[in-house]
C-alpha cells in the first residue's frame, strides 16, 4: 500500500503541474463544456498510451527512457527524431515553468521587493538548475505531504468562491477555440516522461503500476475541472492566462498569497522532476556527460525564454500538440515492435485509433495558430 500512495503521488504530483494553470483561460476562450468533452476523450485516450507504454518498461530489459526504448526497437536514426520529440516536450515544459514560476514569485514578492517578471524567472532558473546540477530530487520525500496541501488550498479555494460562481460564467461555447484547446489539455494529462521512475518503485507488479495511471490520471482530470469551475465561474471573461492572478478582485489578496505560494512550491519542484528526467535522457541513453547533460536540458529552455519565447498558453499549446502528439503517435508504433519482437504477437488494431487522434489534434492546434 506504502509502495502505490508515493508511486501514486509522485505520478500526480507531475501530472498536477503548470498545466493546469492554463486551463481555465483555456476554458475562459472556447466554453466550459467543450473543455469537459476534451477530458472526457483525451482521458481515455492518454490514460491507454500511459499503460502500454507502462508495460514496455516493465518487460523490457534495461532501465531505459523514451529514446532509449525507441533505439533498442528502431534504431538510431529513429532515437534522434524521439530525442527532437523530447527537446520540444522537455523544454517546452521547462519553459513553461519559468514563464509561470516567474510570474507567481513577481505576483508574491514583487509587492515588498520591487523587480519584473524576467528577474524573478531568472531567479526562478537559477536556483532550480543548481539543484538539477547536483541531482537533488527534491520532491522525492514530500510529493504525497504537498499534494495533500495542494488539494486543501483547492478546497479552500472553492469554499471561498462558492458565493461569487456566476453559473452564467460556464454556459458560453465558442467553436473557434476548439483546435486551441487541445494542445492546452493533452499538455496537463501527459506525463510520460515520468513512468520510467514509477516503475522503478513498483519494481515488476505490472497491477499496482496500472493502477497508479489509472488513479492518478483519474485524480488530476476531477482536480482539474473543478479548479476550472472555480476559476472561471469566478473571473469569466476576466480569466487571466495562469488564473489565480485573475481571482484577486474578487477573492482578495490574502487567500490568493496562499495561491501564488503554493503556485511557486508546484511549478519549482515539477520544474526540478522534468529537468532531472531530461538530464539523464542526455546522461543516460546518449552517453553524454552529466555537466554536458545538465547544461542542455537547463540553458536550452533559458535561452527560449531569453530570446522571447514568453506567451505561456502558447508555449503549452504548442508542447501539447506538436511535441507530445508525435511522442503519443510514437509511442504506438513502439508497441507493436515491442509486441512483435518480446512476445511474436500482433497489436490489437484498436490500438490504431491512437496515432489517428494524435494526428487530428496536431492539425487542429496548426489550424487554429495559422487562422487566429
């Protein structure tokens, strides 16, 4: 039992990260409902993808990650595609973080200590790529203690904005939003990157490993949508592009410090899990060395931001669709081989319907940047 809770909230302590920051202006831009009937297919869709890429790493010899897998299936001309994949995913997320991590220490702090945005993402970068330099997995210990904090500020949240939730705030639907919202909810429900790690605690119990995907994504979907309830039935047109900033004239300052507080503790310590993941892609499965890995996945995320990559639903939008789309699309087809090559068996055709939802949100989220 031990084993799956800190399993289970290390895997929804990654999935529960910035994304879900997004979501409500997300919401805010194409409608409460369609948001709900992107959950309620994506869920579905990316709680399949987890599993059988959860069982790769279960019954494949190694302790790979994505690339890893992709060589030992495909060769290397197809790892340095995943590993374009992976940049784009990983720095995307990082990047995110910093956009975000920024703005919530400028939202805290800058009241008493005067400064901008860009200072305090530095600020932000500077002591997260420390750690990652000397390997400190921070949230290893207190993954299950902050998300038992998180979800009290959401209840918090929620008991405080009962009063002010305009039921009107939720009806509005605007279809031409649909493309835009996908990349947005693919982003907040993937966590990939992460499963190599779960199942190195669960060691080889294949039923304890499923059940942490299942319960965790099955957790951040509810967690997620009544955090977009209270966001958006609160701040409606209003809503800003991370959402607690949005809630301040109606909700006050004091109860949206707590907000911004517990807002830099989950985009550090999410920042810190995915920038050690991408450092050991680097260390690991390309044999690089750890200073040479470290300094890849840290400065290539800064030198995005640096150069003004800064629209943080832009960025994750982009991350979602693009990057975790083709990852998603890869993923599949690494099944099959890994199927074909472990077992002699085929893949059930069912499992065909993925690359093809994949695919369509790809060109839903291209669609809508070049109409817009």
């Amino acid at each position: 039992m031990l084993k799956f809770l800190k399993a289970l909230a290390i895997f929804t302590g990654t999935l529960i990260g910035v994304g879900i920051f997004g979501l409500p202006y997300v919401a805010s831009q194409a409608g409460f409902f369609v948001i709900i009937f992107y959950f309620f297919v994506l869920s579905g869709i990316v709680t399949l993808t987890h599993l059988i890429y959860g069982e790769i790493c279960l019954k494949s010899d190694g302790h790979h990650r994505f690339p890893g897998y992709i060589k030992e299936y495909f060769g290397t001309n197809w790892e340095r595609f995943s590993l374009l994949l992976m940049i784009l995913g990983l720095g995307g997320a990082l990047l995110a973080y910093l956009i975000v991590g920024g703005k919530f220490l400028n939202s805290f702090f800058s009241p008493f200590l005067g400064g901008n945005e860009i200072i305090y993402s530095l600020i932000f970068f500077s002591i997260g790529s420390y750690l990652i330099f000397h390997g400190i997995k921070a949230i290893s210990g207190i993954e299950l203690f902050l998300l038992i904090v998180f979800f009290c500020i959401i209840a918090l949240f929620f008991i405080r904005a009962i009063p002010f939730i305009d039921v009107n705030n939720l009806i509005n639907i605007n279809l031409n939003f649909f493309g835009f919202s996908y990349g947005v909810i693919l982003f907040s429900l993937w966590a990939i990157t992460i499963v190599p790690e779960i199942r190195e605690i669960v060691g080889k119990d294949q039923k304890v490993l499923k059940k942490v995907i299942v319960s965790g994504i099955l957790i951040s979907v509810i967690t997620y949508l009544i955090f977009i309830f209270i966001a958006l039935g609160v701040s409606g047109a209003n809503t800003s592009e991370e959402a607690i900033s949005g809630l301040v004239s109606v909700l006050g300052n004091n109860i949206l410090k707590v907000g911004f507080l517990f807002g830099i503790i989950t985009c550090f310590t999410s920042f810190l899990t995915i920038g050690l993941t991408f450092k050991k892609i680097f260390w690991y499965d390309f044999g690089l060395s750890e200073k040479k890995s470290w300094f890849i996945a840290c400065f290539f995320p800064l030198l995005l931001f640096l150069i003004g990559f800064r629209e943080f639903i832009d960025v994750i939008a982009f991350t979602g669709a693009l990057a975790i789309g083709g990852e998603g699309i890869m993923i599949v087809f690494l099944y099959k081989a890994f199927l074909k090559k472990e077992f002699s068996k085929k893949m059930n055709p069912m499992f065909y319907i993925l690359p093809l939802f994949f695919t369509v949100g790809i060109f839903l989220e291209i669609f809508y940047f070049i109409t817009r």
